[in-house]
C-alpha cells in the first residue's frame, strides 16, 4: 500500500472513532437529562398523590371553606395533566408544567393558610403527619429540580462545544430546557401582622 492511503485509511478511521465516541457521549448525557427529568416528575406525583389525602383530613373538619378545596382539586387535575417526555424539554413545555405545578402549590399554600383559623384540624395527627410530607415533598422537588438544572447545563454545554456541535446538528441532538425561577419571585412576600 502506498503512503498515501495508508494515511487516508488512519485519518477515516480516527474520524470514525471521534464520530462513534462523540455519539455515545450524547446519547449518554441526553439520557442523563432523561432521568433527571423522570425524577423531577416523580417528586412532582408524590406532592400530587399526597394532595387527596390532605384534601380528605381537611374535610372532616364540617364548616371549612368549600370553595378553598375545589381550589385544590381543580389545581391537582391541571397539574397532572401537563405531561410530556424528556425529548419534549422545550422551553413552551416547561413553562406550561411550571405554570401548572406553580398553581397548585400557591393553591396548597392558600388551604394551609386557611387551616390556621382551625386549631382542631391542626392537633391531629394525620394532619400534621401529611403536612410533614408535604414539606418533606417541597424540599424534593427544589433539590430535584436544581439537579436537573446541573444535568441540563451539562448537556447543553456538551452539545454546543466545537466541534461536537456539528455532530449534535447532524443527529439531532437539541438544547433542552430549564426550570427557571416563578414569575414574581424576585420580589420578597409581603408580610403583615396587623390582626
């Protein structure tokens, strides 16, 4: 064989192997965004599964506000509704499941607040037991999310580095989105203790 093409045959083959390494590389990381995402849905579930057991203790207590648990109730059902899959994580998906997840947490925040005015439904047990849940489920989902940040930016930095990026192009390996702080939330809460 001549010199030459002893030396386009090495030069392929390297190309070969960066193109298959490469590859890999992004379908691993891509993954990665995929169970991040799988996780920050589950934390997601059990706040919403944790939703009707709350719902059914705040019930027992006859003459608590009506209109607050439909708000509840109708937050859930919209909140479980958003749903798509990690080869979705556009920024318009993720805004929306934000949106979604946003209203019944303030909707959580509303009945808890209400359930100060009920010293009785505060004793019990399963109350207090399902508000340590919730809390606990709280603090999950804000790790969960930060995590999926991190596998995101990681991703999206990988995929846009030269000369990798010609490769994400070619197989179409896309910038995926984040979760991004909730409208309103650079400004600090209001705080009254007028009775």
């Amino acid at each position: 064989m001549k010199k030459g093409t002893i030396i386009a045959i090495v030069v392929v083959a390297i190309v070969v192997m960066y193109s298959v390494i490469t590859y890999n590389s992004m379908v691993s990381r891509e993954e990665g965004v995929s169970k991040a995402w799988a996780q920050v849905e589950n934390v997601y579930q059990r706040r919403a599964d944790l939703v009707p057991q709350l719902v059914n203790t705040v019930k027992g207590a006859a003459d608590f506000e009506r209109k607050t648990l439909e708000s509840v109730i109708e937050a859930r059902a919209k909140a479980t509704s958003v749903q798509f899959t990690a080869d979705e994580l556009t920024e318009e998906n993720i805004a929306k499941f934000q949106k979604a997840q946003d209203q019944l947490g303030s909707s959580l925040g509303r009945m808890l607040a209400t359930i100060e005015r009920y010293p009785e439904l505060k004793a019990t047990q399963n109350f207090q037991d399902l508000q340590t849940q919730l809390e606990g489920t709280e603090n999950r989902i804000a790790t969960e999310r930060q995590k999926f940040n991190d596998v995101v930016q990681k991703y999206n930095a990988y995929i846009r580095h030269f000369p990798v990026n010609i490769f994400a192009g070619m197989f179409g390996f896309d910038k995926k989105a984040y979760f991004t702080a909730s409208e309103g939330a650079d400004k600090a809460p209001e705080v009254n203790f007028e009775f």
